[in-house]
C-alpha cells in the first residue's frame, strides 16, 4: 500500500545521501504509524547521529519516547527542545511536555507546560484540548468549557473535543447543552470509541431517571 511505497522512496533517499536527517525522521514518523515502534526508534537515533542539536529532531524523538511511556526520557528530549535559543517553534515542545504529562498522570507539572505553550501560541488546538481534558481529569469543568469553546472557536470539532463537552456540560448540569453535545458526537463520529461512551453514559443516565 501507500506506506510501503513511502517506505521505498525514503529507503532510496537515505540510500543517496546518509546524511539525510529528513529522510530519517519521516521515516521513523512513518513507522510510528504502522506501530513499528522499537524500528522507529533507530531512525531517529541515527538522525539525533547526524544533528543532535536539533531542536525539532529531540521534539519529534520526545514524542517517541511519550507513545512508548518513557515519559522522563521524553522530558529530557522536550527540554533540549524549548531550552534552544533557535527554536522558533518552541511552544510545540511545551505542548509535547505537557500532553506527556497530562498522559502520565501528572497533572500540577503538564498544566504549568500547557499554559506555558498557550502563553506563546494562544490558539494552540493540542494545547487548548489537553488543557480542557486536564480540567475535567481534575475536576474544574468550568475551566473546561472555556477551553473547550476556545478549542471549537478554532477548529472543527472532533471526536475527542466532543467527548470532553460531553463530559464538562454533564458534570455542570447543563442537560441540555450535555445531550447536544452526545448527539453530535454521535452522528458524526458513529464508529468512535468516544461515541460508544456518550452513548452508554446517556442510556445510563435516562435508565437512572425511570
């Protein structure tokens, strides 16, 4: 398919020239996809070989190390990232940081990283949706509505911003605007996991009322 033939085109430009940081980390990106996690990995430590001061290598290795919960190696990895003077996208690392964190269950250290990307890109959707997942995992839904209207302000929403509305009106007691959300969610994301949830918490709660 497609990735076999994005794979033999990589292999061939690697191939050409070694020293094509490029081609390493698509490649190791690539193999992400496709769950090739240990193969992915040596991509990147080649690139990191060939440029280890790359700020956006150690980003993209960073959020390696996430996927397979090395959550203190990707800190490491992140903090190379936004501690460089020339990264001028610096605020994606602290988003990576704190989605990390956030993942990790450390909500104190991931929230002071989100608001920190926020605070340098304000329309962030990664960081404006962790910051809303965050608010409903610790329990401030208010937050999380702001976030999540900041987020939809933005953005189209998706299966998992909707997830989160449904979950922040719920616990406000806003029925209405909490079954709005559920059958958005619903119909447009049918086959999602998110979608089977809204769905099981609705008939739950319509069984609770007879």
């Amino acid at each position: 398919g497609k990735y076999e033939i994005a794979q033999e085109k990589l292999y061939k430009a690697i191939e050409q020239d070694s020293d094509n940081v490029t081609a390493y980390t698509t490649m190791a990106f690539l193999l992400m996809q496709i769950n090739r996690l240990e193969e992915a990995e040596e991509y990147y430590l080649d690139a990191l070989d060939i440029k280890e001061n790359d700020p956006e290598l150690r980003n993209g290795y960073g959020t390696y190390l996430c996927r397979v919960r090395r959550t203190n190696d990707a800190m490491e990895q992140f903090e190379l990232a936004y501690n460089n003077p020339f990264y001028k996208t610096a605020y994606l690392a602290h988003s990576n940081a704190g989605m990390c964190l956030l993942q990790a269950g450390k909500y104190e250290p991931a929230e002071k990283m989100l608001r920190h990307a926020l605070k340098l890109q304000p329309e962030l959707s990664t960081a404006l949706i962790s910051m809303a997942e965050l608010a409903v995992k610790t329990e401030r839904f208010m937050m999380g509505r702001a976030y999540v209207q900041r987020y939809h302000a933005i953005n189209r929403p998706s299966a998992e911003s909707l997830w989160v509305q449904v979950q922040v009106e719920r616990s406000l007691g806003a029925e209405e605007h909490y079954l709005k959300a559920a059958k958005q969610l619903m119909d447009a994301f049918s086959d999602s996991e998110q979608a089977g949830k809204a769905e099981a918490l609705v008939r739950d709660d319509r069984i609770e009322r007879h």
